[in-house]
C-alpha cells in the first residue's frame, strides 16, 4: 500500500518528461543545399592517387 504514492509520482514524473512529442523539424530545416564545385573538362585521374580510392587484398598481395 506505501507504494501506490511513489508510483504515481513516478508516472507524474515520466508524463511531465515524456508526455507530449517533440516539435516536428521541417524537411527544408534538415537539408542543406551546397553547389558543387564545378568539373573541369581536363581528366583528372592521377595513377599515384589511385590508391586513395580503395583497398582490395587481392592487390595488394600482387594476385
């Protein structure tokens, strides 16, 4: 019977908390448009750097 109290002020606490949803965030708020920097027409593939864009064991055991 003591407990019936602190229930109801658990409950009271966790609506006070949790009772209602948070404000909605508009789609337009969460992205953000960034122009691209632009592409020149010149082939820009660099053999040295080609490793930056990934790693395969198979390569680099030489197989």
């Amino acid at each position: 019977m003591g407990r019936e109290p602190a229930s109801d002020t658990a409950a009271a606490a966790r609506q006070a908390r949790y009772g209602k949803l948070p404000e909605r965030i508009r789609f337009a708020d969460m992205a953000e448009e960034v122009e691209a920097a632009p592409r020149s027409g010149v082939n820009t593939y660099d053999p040295e750097g080609s490793w930056k864009n990934y790693s395969c064991l198979a390569l680099d055991l030489g197989l």
